[in-house]
C-alpha cells in the first residue's frame, strides 16, 4: 500500500512540475511574440494620404492671373493676384504654380455666375457684378481684380458651397487646363473647409 502511494505521489508531483515548466514555456513564448508583433507594428511607417500642397493658377485673358495656393498640410489656401503671368509655370509672390486654367471669357463669365457674382464698389455705391458684367468691363478694360475684390470671392465660394459640379466645371475646359479628375475627386474632400481659411497675398509688383 505505501509503495503504490509513493508511486502516486511520485507522479503527481512529475505532473505538477512538468505544468509548471509548460506554463513558463508558453508564457514566455506568447511574451516573446507579443513583442515581436508591437516591433513590426512600430517598424510599418505611418501612410500620410493627405495630397500634396498645389499652386492652382487661373489665366485670364488680358495675361493676368489669380493663383491659389492649396495648402492641404495645413488645410488653408493663399491667394496671390498676379499682373502678369509667366509663359511657363514659375514662382509668385514665394508660391509656384503647379496647375493651370486658361480662362476665355465664356469661362470667366460662368464661373463668376457660379460663385454668386462678385462684390465691388463702382463711384462709391456697391455693386454685385454678374459674369456679363464682368466680362464686358474686361474687355473695355475698366474691370481689375483687387484685395477687396478677391476676399469677396472667396466669402461667396464660403456662403455657396464648393460641389463636385464645380470641379467638373473647372475640368470641362478640355485642352485649357491641366488638371486632372483624379486631382479634382481628392481635393473635394478638404476644399470646403480650406475656403473658410483663405490668406490674400500682397499685390505682386
């Protein structure tokens, strides 16, 4: 009778420090692939999807210009009124030009319409110029954009939304702008936003 209690007692305790050592094992095996799995997860670099930042010049015809100056980083835009645009792309005012829309004076005259129209002082009453009006004082050169002018543009653009038709508007210039769909679709989901944080930079001499 003892001797088979010695023998029980005997595997019991085998069984009891073989748990113990799978325990420890297992622990630290789990422990050791734990750490592993946080290392690789720090080594994966973080993807920042944010576009880049991009200088969006619009070219009127007299070969003056706007440039906007789409800051996603930052989620802001700079405006710079340009009296004379370059031939190729270039730097204004610290800003290059990235993109460019090459406005005829149908295009001008509709997104003018879009935006709402445009506010302005004319022998010191306001006046809100439709893309007609616009148009026609281009042409018989009694029409240049000021500060005031383009802070109003933009406080327009704020009241009435900027909508994916916009963007396809600015694309249905065909041949007259380089700009690209796949641009368009990204921007649409900043642009909104970035229009209520608009910077007017000084006039260009």
């Amino acid at each position: 009778m003892k001797k088979i209690l010695g023998l029980i007692l005997s595997f019991l305790i085998c069984v009891v420090i073989l748990v113990g050592i799978s325990y420890l094992y297992f622990k630290t095996d789990i422990t050791h692939n734990s750490e592993n799995a946080q290392a690789k997860k720090e080594d994966v670099p973080y993807f920042d999807n944010t576009p880049e930042n991009t200088g969006v010049l619009i070219r009127l015809p007299d070969n003056s210009g706007l440039l906007f100056y789409l800051n996603f980083k930052e989620e802001k835009i700079s405006a710079v009124n340009i009296s004379q645009c370059a031939k190729e792309n270039a730097w204004y005012n610290g800003y290059y030009s990235d993109k460019n829309i090459y406005a005829d004076y149908d295009f001008i005259s509709e997104l003018v319409d879009r935006i709402g129209g445009i506010n302005t002082v004319i022998d010191g009453q306001n006046i809100r110029l439709t893309g007609v009006d616009v148009v026609s004082m281009m042409k018989s050169n009694k029409f240049s954009i000021d500060t005031a002018m383009i802070s109003a543009l933009m406080e327009n653009i704020v009241q009435n939304g900027f909508s994916k038709d916009d963007l396809s508007f600015l694309l249905s210039s065909g041949d007259k702008t380089d700009l690209t769909l796949s641009d368009c679709i990204v921007w649409l989901e900043y642009l909104p936003e970035m229009f209520k944080n608009i910077t007017i930079v000084p006039l260009d001499t």
